[in-house]
C-alpha cells in the first residue's frame, strides 16, 4: 500500500502541465466569469454565506436548548398537581431525562458538505 501511496505521489510530483500563453488567458477568462456568476447569484439572493447560516443554526440550537431545560420549571406543578406526585421528584426526574435526552440530541451535528461554500 505504502509502495503504490509513493508511486502515484512520484508520478503527480513529475507530471508537469504545459500550458500555451492562450490557454491561460482562457483558464483566467473561464474563473472571472465563474466569479462574476458567483457575485451576481449572490446579489441576486441565490447564494448565502456559509459562516451567516451556521451561525443561525447554531443560535437556532442554543435557543431550543435553553427552552426545553426550562420548560420544566413551568410544566411540572401543572403534572404533578394532574397526575397525584410530589412536584419535587417529577422535577427531578424530568429535569435527568430532558438533559439526558439533549445530550444524545447534540451527538447529531449535520455537517454542509465540504464543496458548498
């Protein structure tokens, strides 16, 4: 495996490219207009910017964190009082499963792909 790794690095290393003074002036007309497409996409609201959504999303998971480890304090007099327990153990109970459950929740992190800048 080790041999084979050395061998195509050997050969990419060696492999030079000519490039006719014509064909780099195509190559650079072909990238501005891929980057002119770009911004104008962009202008246009087609395209975002990665760190503006991950950002969001991150705040977005903050926020729905903090409501569901409050929603407890709210909710459990309300249970307690309907199903006949002591408010103080369903608290506590609620309070272990909620933060058990966030916890496996925040083990799943969607990653963007790596070309969608």
């Amino acid at each position: 495996m080790r041999k084979k790794l050395a061998d195509i690095e050997k050969r990419l290393s060696t492999k030079r490219e000519r490039v006719t003074e014509a064909e780099a002036r195509r190559r650079r007309a072909v990238a501005v207009a891929g980057l002119k497409e770009l911004e104008f996409r962009k202008r246009r609201g087609e395209l975002i910017d990665r760190q503006e959504v991950e950002r969001a999303a991150s705040d977005r998971g903050r926020i729905e964190r903090e409501a569901w480890q409050n929603w407890p304090n709210r909710i459990v007099p309300i249970m307690a009082a309907e199903i006949g327990v002591d408010a103080r153990v369903l608290q506590v109970a609620m309070d272990k499963y909620i933060r058990q459950h966030l916890e496996e929740r925040s083990e799943y992190m969607p990653l963007l792909a790596e070309g969608s800048s």
